[in-house]
C-alpha cells in the first residue's frame, strides 16, 4: 500500500524567495494553485478572461479595486476578483498567500512591468 501526503503550504511558502514571484504548487483541471509572498503594490491591471483568487495565509493583504473600494483580507479569508476588474493587490507588511488561477492567466494581465512573471516561469519545476 502506498501512503499518499497532502501538500504542506507553508512549506511551499518557505521556498519562496522574492516578493510578487507566484510559484505553481499544484493543478486542479485548468486551474494552478499557486503560493506566493507579497510586499508593497504591485500594479493596477485586470484579467480580461479569467477569475483570480487570493487566499490569506498571513498577514494583511488589500485588493484595491475602481471607485476607491478595497477589499481588506486577513489569515484564512479569500476574495475573488471577477475577470475584466481592475484591480492593485496591496501589502504593507509581508503577506503569504495562495491564489487559484486558470493556467492561462498572465501574471499582470495584459500590463507589462519590472515585476511581471511569466507563467512558464511560475510553474519551473512542478510536475
């Protein structure tokens, strides 16, 4: 009989080195669960095809969105940004999440910046 283990998050989180850097971690269907570590902002961009959800693990995090709403996420809350929104995910402390995305989901939209990651380079050694 083989013994089948469970993923550990904070393990995977531990690994992750750089800040807005997502790293994939597992797949369901067309679906990457991916973890990742946050700190200041990111950029306003919007997923024109695709839904994104962001999983607290620690911290705080701050999803602004148009007209000066901002969702406010701590450990164990999920917010997920509908495909076409505008949004800037916002970390004034370090913040630990998992995020569920389509596997097409490009990391900043269709915005290009310093910080942008390409998925090939999100998924690196996942199997």
């Amino acid at each position: 009989m083989t013994a089948l283990q469970g993923m550990d998050i904070a393990a995977e989180l531990r690994q992750v080195r750089a800040h807005w850097t997502p790293r994939v971690v597992g797949r369901v269907n067309d679906q990457y669960i991916k973890v990742a570590k946050l700190l200041g902002e990111l950029v306003w961009h919007a997923h024109e095809a695709e839904d994104e959800m962001f999983l607290v693990v620690t911290g705080r995090l701050r999803i602004q969105l148009p007209d000066d709403v901002q969702v406010v996420l701590t450990p164990g809350q999920f917010y997920v940004v509908p495909r076409g929104v505008q949004h800037n995910p916002v970390a004034d402390e370090e913040v630990e999440i998992v995020l569920i995305e389509t596997v097409t989901t490009a990391h900043t939209g269709d915005i290009v910046v310093d910080g942008t990651v390409p998925v090939e380079q999100q998924v690196g050694d996942f199997r």
